[in-house]
C-alpha cells in the first residue's frame, strides 16, 4: 500500500475482480487485456468518510468502485464543496493516469465501499494496446475536469450546477502536448482559449524583430484576448511550455453560452476584456523600454 490508502478500517483482498459487466468502462476489452488489469488488481474495503486521495496527491492507480460512492470534492476556505458523486461501476485516478499530474480534488467515500485499486504500469499496458479503452478514460476525464474548471474559476461560479454539468458535457476540451505553437502573432485568430492544466509562454517580436518572453500563463487564465489588426490576428505568440488542457471558444461556442447563461456570457466578455487591457499594457511599456 502507498501512503495514498494506508489508513485504518481498510482491508485488502487480491483477486480476479473486473469484468465490463461490471464496469461498462471495459466493454470490448480482449480477455487478455482483462486479465492484465485483474493480475494487478486489489480490493479494497473503505468505511464511510475516508479521504482516500487528497487534492494535489501524486497517485498512480486506477480505481474501480465496486459498492458504495465515493464523492469529488475541493476545499472552499472552511467549507468542502462536492463537484461529483461516483457510484457502483464508476472510476476515478483518470487524471493521474492520463497527465502524471497532481490530482486536482479530492476523494472521500461518502458510503462504505470496495473499491478495486489497479496498478498504474497495468493500466498502461493496456492503454498502449487498446485505443478504445484510451478514448473512453479520456471523455471521462475531459469532463471531469471541465467540470471541476467550471466550478472553481470565479466567471463560471454564478453557474447552476446542472447548467455546469451540461457544459461540462457540451463544450470541448483539447489535449495539447508540450512544445505546440498555439498562436503566431500577426496570424489570425477568432478563438478564445481557457487553460485548464498546464503552462503556456507568451511571446512578442517587436518591430526590429526581436521576440521577448512577454509572462508565463497557468491554469485559470486566457489566450486570445488581445488581437491586432482589426481584432482579426493575434498580437503576441504562444507556445506550450507543458502538456496542457485547454477549452478552445469558438464563436460558436460563446453562443451556447451567451444561450444558456447570460450572466455567465457578460463575466466572460469582461474578463477576456480586463485581461486584453492588461496584456496591452505590458505590451506598451515593453515597446517604451
């Protein structure tokens, strides 16, 4: 056991414990896939309201919940905020499994549970043989963490929760790899875009031709929001400096939004616009140097 469950009132069992009858998340899987994640399976029985993994844990399973719920939550001051209830036949470790990141909410069980705990190295056998199973835990995990942006990032807070988990499911994220060229400056651009996860360098040549690393943009923040040329093209280049999630906004998308939840629409349309004024000036008192 790692540090992650070793807790007390936990008991350990190693058995040939999946199948997609089970967990839906596994249909279509070969036998021997089957028993590649059963051989380095444990089942593990939880009481009622143990943290099993906290917020900014480095986990390397995969979880399979077995009986019981399990709830997503994140700390607000004093106050502990469930972004998701998980069931019989659900998962969770997705994120860490898919981005070898920090987790970024945590987990308690909300009823007593056995939950099947798959080492991560299994589970990456198995991605690498079955693209399926890859996209299926990646449409999990796009819309957890999309939920979980939506709930903490203070534009989306105003949000009913249902509106929220419609969007979580409706909108689009995208993986980025480290090292992509997400905008060129002077090339056009009509997308917004919202960072999930991740770190992006902004960069700006000014007219002698000399580019300079204007900041460093992390999670929460936005690409996009100041254009040139009429507002057609992009007034400084960006490049991703990790492997990132983002939330591209098409102006099709900012409908659907404007569409659902017009409080939500004019935060946003303020925000992108206190963060052009912002980007301007940087821009202004780098050319004045």
């Amino acid at each position: 056991m790692s540090d992650f469950l070793d807790l007390s009132n936990i008991n350990i069992v190693t058995n040939s414990l999946l199948s997609e009858e089970e967990f839906p998340i596994l249909k279509g899987l070969s036998p021997l896939n089957i028993r590649i994640l059963n051989g380095s399976s444990r089942l593990v029985t939880i009481d009622q309201g143990v943290e099993t993994l906290h917020e900014g844990d480095n986990p390397r399973d995969l979880y399979f919940i077995r009986t019981g719920c399990v709830s997503i939550a994140k700390e607000g001051g004093q106050q502990r905020k469930v972004l998701a209830s998980l069931k019989s036949g659900d998962i969770f470790g997705e994120f860490a499994i898919l981005r070898n990141k920090p987790r970024y909410a945590s987990v308690y069980t909300a009823k007593a549970c056995e939950i099947i705990r798959v080492n991560g190295s299994a589970v990456h056998q198995v991605l690498e043989a079955d693209y399926s199973f890859k996209e299926r835990l990646q449409s999990i995990l796009s819309q957890r963490m999309l939920n979980s942006f939506l709930f903490s990032h203070p534009i989306f807070q105003t949000l009913p929760e249902n509106l929220r988990l419609t969007f979580s499911k409706d909108l689009q994220t995208k993986f980025t790899a480290c090292d992509t060229q997400l905008l060129t400056q002077g090339e056009e651009t009509q997308t917004i875009t919202l960072i999930l996860s991740g770190n992006v360098e902004v960069y700006h040549t000014d007219a002698l031709g000399k580019e300079c690393l204007l900041e460093i943009r992390r999670n929460h923040d936005v690409l996009g929001e100041l254009a040139s040329n009429q507002g057609k093209t992009s007034a400084y280049s960006a490049i991703a400096a990790s492997d990132l999630d983002i939330l591209p906004l098409n102006q099709n998308a900012m409908q659907y939004i404007k569409k659902h939840h017009s409080e939500t629409f004019k935060r946003l349309e303020l925000y992108i616009h206190k963060r052009a004024q912002h980007t301007a000036k940087r821009l202004t008192e780098k050319t004045s140097v």
